[in-house]
C-alpha cells in the first residue's frame, strides 16, 4: 500500500465562476482534473477524491424552483444528493476512460454526513451555492425570494452570491466502508458536495436536513477515516494568498499551522471560500498529516512535487 491522498476538488473549478455549466463545459473542467489525478495515481499513490458542489447544487435548486409548477420540486438535501450522483459520474468515467488499461477500479459512494441541529450556521448561513450576480441583481433577489446573499469575490464586476446554511461536519457515516474498499486497491470519490447533511433524531435514526456541507471541511473528517497522509485542496486559484483582491495580494507557498492561525486571524481568507480551505488544512497536519496542498486543477501533479501551490505544514 503506498502513501494516500485525500483529493478535494471545489465545486467551483468544475464549473467556473465566467462559465454558463453546460454539460460540455464542465467536462471539459472535469477531464483536466481527471488527468492531473491520474498522473497522481501512476506515481504510486492511493487515492480518495471529494468534490465542490455550491454551483451546481445552487443551479439546481434554481431549476427546481422555476419548474415548481409543473412538477414538485425537491429540498436542498435532495439536491445534495442529486449532485453527488452528477458530479460523480462525471469523474468516474473520466477517470476510468483513463486509468482502466492500468487496472484502476473507479468507484462513487452516497455518502451521508453527520451534523448537529443546533448548529449556529443553521441561523447565520454563509455557504455560497448557485451563480455570482452583479449587485442591483443580488438586490433583486434579496428583495424577491428572501435570499441571504453576501459578497464573496473581490475585483468582480459579479461579486454577490446566494449563501445557505453550512453546519460544521461530525461524522462520515459511511466512512468505514469507504476504507474499506480504499484499502482494497480502489479509487474512490465520496463525500461529495459535503456530504448529504443528516442528524440523529430524537429516536437515535438519521434523517436529512437542508443544507450544504463545505467540502473542504467534510474532505478533512474523510481524509482522518480513510488514513490519508495527504491533503491536497483544488480550487480556481493557483494558492492563498495574503491581501487577496488588493493591489499588494501575494501568494504563499509555504505556512505553517501557527502561520496559518495568524493569517486567518488577520482576515487574509475569506469565509466561505479560502477560510474554510485553510481551516481543513490546518485541522489535518493537527491530527497527524504530513501536509496539506492547496492550489489549481491544472497544477495538481507539480503541487504534489512540491513546485506549486500553497504547503502547510506542523509548526
């Protein structure tokens, strides 16, 4: 068995903020990460993958609500889940069309994430899903559908976006058997979007509530159950940076946890985006992993390598 790598793909490199998500869009994003993985996989290591679904769960929903009429439209959790099966299938056929001469076995798993009802972000949500708006139309549907919308991206002419409830992740419920078929020589994607957010009723049984899990958060509960010694965040930007979206914004290539800590507490990451990915980082060179990458899609394979992107370390 060699090294294993925890692989957290964001919803946003798959279907980019300037891109409409068409199908053949967000292949085409798919197959470029797909590769990079792959080239991963070659070199030896294990590897677990989870994805991002804010855009395509958010598009959703918008679907959903405009076809209300016509058929009964599902709640948030159900999109969830809806998209694990989307974004899923995306990777396993590109994976396989890719991996399958060297006798890779691609498998997707449902998987539910255990939260707690009480969450504060039930009451102050800060998960971005769906599009970017420009600000009279963030108004508009503020105004209109009663939406929480905060700005999330600066220097944009589409700065503003939708944000939902984001409870913070106890559990992989299917954890175990993810290990398992892990450790039996598969590639596995799970935990997709987060995870299908559910909580333990009062008769001890799961049941699904309405929110989206961040990824990156979720990945990191993941990658503890599945032994990774590795944590490597994809997103659209190349690293973090320090002052991101002033005229001085820099990249970081190297931190450590009490770097990281600081930088946080200066304001450099936002919430909702760069935050929660730090925060992953942190929390798993704290329980013991080696490191933790963020950086790009396309420069997945070099960051491994140590040529790019942002590394945490202990320290």
């Amino acid at each position: 068995m060699g090294k294993r790598v925890m692989i957290a793909l964001g919803g946003n490199a798959i279907k980019q903020p300037e891109e409409s998500g068409t199908l053949e869009e967000q292949m085409r994003n798919v197959a470029t990460a797909c590769g990079q993985i792959a080239e991963i996989a070659r070199r030896g290591y294990d590897i677990v993958i989870t994805h991002g679904n804010g855009p395509q769960v958010g598009n959703l929903a918008i679907q959903q609500e405009n076809a209300q009429d016509i058929v009964p439209p599902q709640p948030l959790v159900v999109l969830g889940a809806m998209t694990q099966g989307q974004i899923g299938y995306m990777m396993q056929q590109n994976l396989r069309n890719l991996l399958s001469d060297d006798g890779w076995e691609v498998v997707t798993a449902v998987t539910q994430v255990l939260v707690d009802s009480n969450d504060p972000d039930f009451a102050d949500p800060h998960k971005p899903v769906g599009p970017f708006y420009a600000e009279e139309e963030a108004e508009r549907l503020r105004s209109e559908k009663g939406w929480t919308i905060v700005k999330v991206r600066p220097n944009s002419d589409r700065q503003w976006r939708r944000v939902v409830p984001s409870p913070i992740p106890l559990g992989i419920i299917e954890g175990r058997a993810i290990r398992k078929m892990v450790d039996s020589g598969m590639i596995v994607i799970a935990s997709g979007g987060g995870g299908i957010p559910v909580i333990s009723n009062e008769d001890g049984k799961l049941e699904g509530v309405d929110a989206v899990i961040d990824k990156d958060r979720a990945g990191e509960v993941l990658a503890e159950d599945v032994g990774a010694n590795v944590l490597l965040i994809l997103t659209d930007v190349d690293s973090a940076k320090l002052d991101y979206g002033k005229p001085d914004e820099r990249p970081i290539e190297r931190m450590t946890i009490s770097e990281a800590r600081r930088f946080s507490d200066e304001g450099h990451f936002l919430p909702g985006s760069m935050g929660p990915k730090v925060e992953a980082c942190i929390k798993f060179v704290e329980q013991g992993g080696e490191r933790a990458i963020i950086t790009s899609l396309e420069m997945a394979a070099d960051a491994m390598e140590g040529r790019a992107g942002t590394t945490v370390v202990s320290g």
